[in-house]
C-alpha cells in the first residue's frame, strides 16, 4: 500500500472508493423492513482504523454501530437480530472491498506499555492470534508459524499463517505472513495445520483451507527455497486441494491435519479431526509420496463421548527416558498420545498405536467429564507440539485466549497469546504427562530472593518483596507437617474445577487454601490466588490445586471462571511444589512439578506494573511450612524483532 494512504488520506479513499457500495450493500441486507429504511450515514475516522455506521428508520428508531475494521462490534444501540445483521453485513462488504482492494494495513498500533500486555510471552505487535501452526526446528532456527487476523482484534473471515523465528524459543523475529488466502481453495480463510520434514531435510506444510463454496479442504504448501533457513517464503501446491470432505463428513467438520509419521513400509500416514453422528474421531490418511492421499477404511480412533475434534495431535513418548522422540518412531519402548481439542479444552488420552490394524488402542477413552486427562485445566487451546532433535525433546504450544470482552480486545487493538513453550514428556508412573518450562525461560530471571524453612501459621499473608511482581518466576515447595489434620474426601465424583470454585481462596479448610496471591493490590482488594487443599481420601492422600480468579479484578465484565484439578502427588513422600510464571496479565502454573497445569488471564485495576504485589498466604487452620522458595524477577523478551537482528534479553 502506498505510503499516503494512511491517516486521513486511507479514509478519503475508502469513503470515495466504497462509500457507495456500502449504502447499497445495508440497503439490500435489511430485507425484512426495507421499506422503512430512511437514512444510513457512513464515516471513517481519520486515523484510519474505526468504522460509524448510523441507520434510520421511519418512527424516529435507529442503530448506531462503531467498529474497528471487519465486524468488530463496540457498541449497538436499540438492537434488534435483524437490524444487528444489516450493520455487521455493511460492514463485512466493507472488509471484502478493502481486501480487494490491496488495504491490508489497517489496525491499531498497540503500544508495548499497555498495562496487559505481557512482558515475555509470545504475542503479535497487534490484532486477533489464535492457535499455534507447524512449529519445527529448522536450520539453526525454531519457527512459529500462528492462525492470525491481520485486520483486528477479534477473530476474521480470512485467516492468515503468521510467522516468526527464534535462536532460543523466548526472543522472537517478526517475518512477513507465510501463507495468505489468494486461492480459491483457501479463499476464506488459511486454518490451522503441522509441519513434516521429509527426508532430504525438506520441511512441507499441510494446512486446512476454507475454500470458495467454504468447505473445509487440506491443502500443501513447501518453502520457495530450501536454502534459506529462515523460509520467508512458501508455494503453494498447484493440485491443491489434496484432501476433501469424504462422503458422510459435513464439509465444515474436517480440519487441522497433524504432523505426518511414516510407517515400516514407508506410507506417510496423517489425520485429519473431524466427528460423525456427535462422535468426535481422527480420520486416517496415508501416502506414498505425500501429494497422493487416500482415506483409510477406518478413523485411527473414535471417540463415543465427545463432538467435533480441533486440532488433533498423535505424536509417541519415551516410557524409561524424559527425552523426546521423533513423530514416526514406533517401538515397544514408546507410548502413545492422542489429544483433541475440544469444550474449549485440551484432553488427550495414552495407549498404544498397532500399526498393523492402523488403530490407537486407548488405555481410557475420553468421558468428557473431569476424569479425563488435559494438558491444562485453565486457559489453553488448539495446541500443538514438535520434535525439537537438537536437543531430544517434544515441545508443546498452546494458544491461551483472553478471558476480556470483545469490545475491550476490540479498545485495545489485541487478542490472544501463546503460552510459554513446555517441554512434556511421560510421568515415570505411566500414567500421565509432565509439562514444563523449557530451560531457555530461565536466561530472563534477574534478581532472586530465597525463602528457606519459613513457617506459614493460620491467617498468615506474608508480601514476598525484592522482585518484580508483575513479572516474575516463582518456585515453592510447601511442607505439610500435620496431615493427619487433613479433613476427609471421597473424590468420587467430585468436580474439582466446580469445588475450586465454591470452595475459594477465602475458605478456611484444615489443610489450606495456602499457596500464592498473585497480581494483587497492595490492599489485597485485587488478587489472583493459587493454592492448594489437601484431604484425606479413602486410600491416600488428596491434593487439590486451584486458580482462584473471583477477585482478580474490580472490573465486572471480565471472565473470572475458578479454574482447578488434582494432582497426583503423595504428601507424605514429596514435598507440595508450586511454579508459577507471572506476566502481567497471565499466570502459568505448574503444580507437583508439571503434573498439574493451570493457566489463567485476569485483567487487575489497582494492580497493574508498580502497584502490583505478590504474597504468600495460608488460610487454613493448620501450619504449612515454605520448605524452600526461589523467585526471580523477569526481564522483557524481545518477541517481535526485526529480521536483521538478534536479541538478547534485557
């Protein structure tokens, strides 16, 4: 776009250009009451970004809309359905003629100051992010290839791959976008999908794509030159699609292929999620040249409990080694993991993959209620993983989406982060999965304090002061000397999301709440608290941690959803442990060191950057001991770098 089409000179030539079309495009959407349309008026403000629509009806009524480009709505007076649709349909015509038009830099500049933007979490410099695509290490560089709108702050009719690049997985390169709709197979939109390096080191790209009739179809894409380690530039297949709708598949239920695997006989094989008769499942495709693809006679696994699957993930662990493996390795040394996005969680279930029978055999189907396994039990969505063979280890992403309305993403210019990169790997106990923070997070720790051997008595609420509490990294390990003081529980049936919640932070059990109050306000008006109970159950002992957000803000139109799951921890043989990563306006923890993970978003008023205050506490009415904590203020990442550039912290 040319330089003087911004500010004043981007509105004079969206009201010259377009103007007309949108006057006639309300007109012709407002079928239902046509006749009693009198005026609409249209004005572009000057900084080329928002949107005034005003519509008229005969008896005085009428419809006033301000929106940020393409749909985003920030406040609707006198609102009927009917009316709702002429003015966002306005407004869509005015997204299709600027796209048509080449506009494609319209947005907010968002400024790195915002009292919730994060410090050291991946996020774009403005707009819509959603799920992460195709992460890999390739030449020297990891690349995050992300679903993002470059046209606002919510998500857009024309989905994007943003790209950026990284020498450490904390500090971040901007590059220009990898894959944008310019085809009628991808027309409407470039939807998420994996990455698979074939051999030869030739990394390629399958992606789903909205297409012309908005059917949901899997196309690839592979780097214009492999010589180039960043791969700023990507082709698409001439052939694409390479996989439609099968018959008895609705054609919008079909998305999000994996990264491919190759099997003994040297087929690719990759699923695609998708669900039949409400039974979400994993369609099985296989290859022998990767452009070539045929359904199998079977899904790899279906699911009786549960709807649609997003973002499928299949990928082996090692059972005797906390190393990661490569995507294809099949071996009796190995376990499976399936995962399926799906209720705005991430669950996934281990067993073992015959490939013979080409089935997943699950050790325990999904039930979809709380028994099932997730990778987080708060914010965290659509993720995906990959195998980092640098240094032997799965990585897992996961898109943690705002917990703000629409008109405030919409105020603020942004929406959407990527969690902190979690090395995960299988739990000695064959059980279940262990997460953490990859080792690279730790080079943006500066200052530290130390606790040791500090005693929490009932009521205690201790300031932990010397660090930065709006970002920070906190280690803890908590002793419970009398357990045998614990109250008791059957946890048959207990929700502990729904107990987290009735059973808040306020509490007063034997054996806690205690843990952290993060994010809080000086007079502790304002907090957000992680803690834990633990109850006697009728075998062991039970531990139970939550992510209390009922208080996190004064603000009353935010989400502040209770989050909480068990941890399968003996107290009587380990210490309680606790990490939690704070960052303005999140907070990633990690209980029984990464068996339990809860992420969560809060959007303070008192606390924010200088006014905000980090405190232990213990409420219940037995002490607790803080056998060891570590904590560290954080240094600001760079994530969104220039290309020519290498960061450091600082």
């Amino acid at each position: 776009m040319a330089d003087d089409l911004n500010g004043w000179g981007l509105a004079r030539r969206l009201e010259e250009e377009i103007g007309s079309k949108v006057v006639e495009g309300l007109r012709s959407a407002v079928e239902v009451e046509k006749d009693r349309l009198s005026s609409v008026e249209v004005e572009i403000n000057g900084v080329g970004w928002a949107l005034w629509v005003s519509v008229a009806f005969e008896g005085g009524e009428s419809v006033v809309g301000r929106s940020g480009f393409f749909g985003h709505w920030w406040g609707l007076k006198v609102v009927n359905r009917w009316r709702i649709f002429g003015v966002y349909y306005c407004v869509y015509l005015i997204e299709v003629e600027a796209y048509n038009q080449n506009i494609h830099s319209l947005g907010v500049i968002v400024s790195e100051n915002q009292p919730y933007r994060t410090a050291f979490h991946f996020q774009p410099p403005q707009n819509w992010l959603n799920d992460p695509n195709g992460p890999m290490y390739y030449g020297g560089v990891y690349h995050l290839f992300y679903q993002y709108n470059p046209y606002g702050a919510v998500f857009g009719n024309r989905m994007i791959w943003a790209h950026s690049i990284s020498y450490d997985l904390i500090n971040w390169i901007h590059l220009n976008h990898a894959i944008e709709p310019t085809e009628p197979f991808d027309i409407n939109s470039c939807w998420s999908g994996s990455v698979t390096i074939l051999p030869g080191n030739r990394p390629v790209i399958l992606y789903t794509g909205v297409d012309a009739n908005n059917y949901q179809v899997q196309n690839l894409a592979t780097p214009k030159n492999l010589s180039d380690p960043f791969l700023r530039e990507w082709v698409k297949f001439s052939k694409n699609p390479i996989m439609t709708p099968p018959n008895g598949i609705k054609v919008n239920e079909f998305r999000d292929p994996t990264t491919a695997w190759r099997g003994l006989d040297g087929k690719w094989r990759v699923i695609i999620g998708s669900e039949l008769n409400n039974h979400g499942m994993a369609i099985l495709y296989q290859s022998e040249d990767f452009v070539s693809w045929t359904k199998y006679q079977h899904p790899l696994y279906i699911s009786e409990e549960t709807g649609m699957w997003e973002c499928p993930d299949f990928y082996p662990v090692s059972i005797n080694s906390t190393n990661g493996v490569d995507t294809s390795v099949q071996n009796p040394s190995v376990k499976h993991v399936m995962k399926a996005s799906f209720n705005s969680h991430d669950y996934y279930t281990l067993g073992n993959y015959d490939s013979q029978m080409e089935r997943f055999i699950s050790e325990s189907d999904f039930t979809g209620t709380s028994l099932d396994l997730r990778y987080d039990y708060g914010k965290f969505y659509a993720s995906k993983t990959f195998f980092d063979n640098v240094k032997n280890r799965r990585i897992l992403w996961g898109w943690v989406n705002e917990s703000d309305s629409t008109e405030d993403d919409i105020e603020k210019g942004w929406s959407g982060l990527q969690s902190i990169p979690r090395r995960v790997w299988l739990d000695k106990s064959g059980k279940q999965l262990l997460q953490w923070p990859v080792e690279e997070i730790e080079t943006l720790r500066d200052s530290q304090v130390s606790i040791h051997g500090k005693k929490l008595s009932s009521g205690a609420v201790f300031e932990l002061s010397g660090i930065t509490a709006a970002q920070a990294d906190v280690e803890v390990f908590f002793e419970v000397p009398e357990l045998e003081e614990a109250e008791f529980m059957d946890p048959t049936g207990v929700d502990p999301q729904l107990f987290c919640g009735k059973e808040n932070a306020s509490g007063n059990g034997r054996l806690g709440p205690f843990g952290l109050l993060t994010l809080a306000s000086k007079d502790l008006t304002e907090q957000t608290a992680i803690f834990f109970r633990v109850f006697r159950g009728p075998r062991r002992y039970i531990v139970l941690l939550c992510s209390d957000q009922s208080r996190s803000s004064l603000r009353e139109e935010v989400d502040k959803t209770t989050f909480g799951s068990f941890v399968d921890i003996d107290p009587r043989l380990e210490k309680i442990s606790l990490r939690s990563l704070i960052d303005h306006s999140i907070v990633e923890s990690y209980g029984g060191e990464g068996r339990t993970c809860i992420t969560t978003r809060v959007y303070p008023m008192l606390a924010s950057d200088e006014g905000m205050h980090l405190y232990l506490f213990n409420n219940g009415s037995s002490s607790v001991v803080i056998s060891r904590l570590d904590a560290w203020s954080m240094k600001r990442a760079k994530i969104n770098g220039k290309e020519s550039l290498r960061y450091r912290a600082t």
